[in-house]
C-alpha cells in the first residue's frame, strides 16, 4: 500500500466551502472512482486553522495515476469545483506527500 498525505491551505475564511465540497460531491466521486480515504480533518491546533487534512489509500503509484487522472477529467468533478468556485478560489496552496509504511505500521 501507499499512502498520500494531502494538506489543503485555504483561502482565509473559505474553509466552510472546501468542507462542504468534500461532503457533498468530492467523497462521493471518490468512492465512483475507486479512491480509498483514510480520513479527513481540520487543524484545532497547529500552524493553521484554515487547513484540511486527508489521507489516501492507493494499491501502488500506478493505481493512485489511473484513478486520480480519471477522476481529474470527470465532468461532475469539474462543474462542482467550478460552482464552488463561484465566490473565489478556495484553496490557496496544497501540500502533498506520498508515504510508504514502514514494516511496524499500523497502516500497510
């Protein structure tokens, strides 16, 4: 297995509408397309209470291209991004990191 660690850094006051995002459309296009979540959370405390943690499982990093590739391009995906998008950019910057578990994870 692999892990990526995804971190969202918001547009200051726009965190609502990221979490809506991920609630109502993003999660459910994600189950469409085979991506596996670990979790999803909010910071209470940390460097920044405007960011949105999550995690993916992938079988390997040629699952993780095929199936965020395909979910890239899914039209549903890209008008609800759009529509969220109306007021302003949500997301201001990402932060992404693949992890490989070592041989005492949890996760595997």
């Amino acid at each position: 297995m692999v892990y990526e660690l995804r971190v969202y850094h918001t547009v200051p006051g726009r965190l609502p509408a990221i979490i809506k995002r991920f609630d109502t459309v993003t999660c459910r296009l994600f189950e469409k397309h085979g991506i596996k979540q670990v979790g999803f959370w909010t910071v209470a405390i940390g460097e920044s209470s405007s960011d949105l943690v999550y995690m993916l499982q992938w079988e390997s990093l040629a699952d993780r291209d095929k199936k965020f590739a395909a979910f890239a391009v899914d039209p549903e995906w890209i008008e609800a991004r759009a529509k969220s998008e109306a007021d302003g950019p949500i997301v201001a910057s990402i932060t992404n990191s693949i992890l490989m578990p070592t041989s005492f994870s949890a996760l595997k």
